[in-house]
C-alpha cells in the first residue's frame, strides 16, 4: 500500500517532468489566438500542465509494443481454441484535429504453439493508441503486431470509438459510435472461425 501522511511516513509526489520554453510558449500562443489571456491567474500554470498531459497521452512513441510479446509460454495443456481479450478501454487522440477518442477493443487469436500473458494484450494495445492514430491504423497495427510476433493461426481485433473531433465540433454529432475489424489467418478465410469469433465478442 502506498505510504500517506497517516501512516506516519512522507509522501513525496514525482518530480515533475521539465517543460522546454518553446513548448510553454506555444501553448500560450495557442491560448491567445482561442481568445484567453495566457497570464490570467486561472492559465498561468496552463502550459506546462498540457504539456505535461501530452507527454503522459503520447506515451507510445517511447516504447515497442511488440515487446510485450517476446515472453510466451509453452505449457498450456494441449489448448488449442481462441483466446479472447474483450471489452478493453482505450483512450488515443486523432491525428487530424488531436482531439480524443475513447473506446474498447476486443483481441483475439489462435494459438499454434505459444500462448502470451493476457495482460500482454492490452498493453499492445496502449502502446499503439498512445499516439495520435486514426482508429483504422490503430485497428491495424495491434492485429499485425499479435500476427507477426506470436504467429498465430487466426487473429481477430475489434474496436469500436467515439471521437471528439466528430462528437464536440465539426458535424457536433454525440453518441455515434465507429467500429473497425481486422482479421488475419484462419479468422479471414475461414466463414465459421469468423462468426465464432465474432459471436464470442459479441457481435
């Protein structure tokens, strides 16, 4: 557990990431050109806390996903059906407008010879949507990474997103939801390992 000042210990917070001043400035700037005062009391530590937050969204870009697949496991009793992961939260940001976008993914495989650790399958996940993405490439990559690297017979992803950049501004349409799938191996060319699949996420 966590020490907190009831346990008689100090809690001391992380250090807080450094903000470069070109970065603070551009956010000011930004801050301006929306209509605002940057050195109002309300924004003055503005910049450097959506600085820090972005560092904190675009996590993914300093780290490999497909690192988490490298430890695998070949004991698994002879299992030789799908391995489902369902009902996943993400959150990522659009490219286009950096606005965000929340969902779920279902991911699923058919093993050949090697299963993973099923936190593994997130954290694929994460490490993909913490950048700015488009849900078809995120869709994408998290299939390609789960094929290319525990060369499964089948692999299955599911994500279903709202976006801000179409919920909050432009066409201000909420509560549309868009749904994206990948399929590879014995999922894409086999109809009923497909509708399988598909009925075990739900869908």
């Amino acid at each position: 557990m966590s020490p907190t000042p009831d346990d008689g210990d100090t809690f001391e917070a992380p250090p807080k990431l450094p903000v470069p001043d070109n970065v603070a400035e551009a956010i000011r700037t930004l801050i301006r050109w929306a209509g605002d005062d940057p050195e109002r009391e309300g924004l003055l530590d503005t910049p450097a806390r959506v600085a820090r937050a972005w560092k904190e969204y675009a996590q993914g870009y300093e780290s490999d996903p497909a690192v988490h697949l490298k430890r695998t496991f070949d004991e698994v009793g002879g299992y030789d059906e799908i391995v489902l992961l369902k009902d996943i939260p993400f959150q990522s940001h659009c490219e286009h407008h950096m606005a965000p976008i929340i969902g779920k993914a279902a991911i699923a495989y058919l093993p050949r010879d090697k299963v993973v650790g099923i936190s593994k399958l997130a954290r694929v996940l994460h490490g993909f949507a913490r950048r700015l993405q488009v849900q078809e490439r995120l869709t994408a990559q998290v299939a390609d990474c789960i094929w290319d690297h525990l060369h499964p017979k089948g692999v299955a992803v599911v994500i279903e997103a709202t976006h801000a950049c179409m919920t909050a501004r432009g066409v201000n349409t909420p509560g549309v939801m868009m749904t994206t799938s990948r399929m590879m191996g014995t999922f894409r060319s086999d109809e009923r390992s497909r509708r399988e699949v598909l009925a075990l996420m739900g869908y």
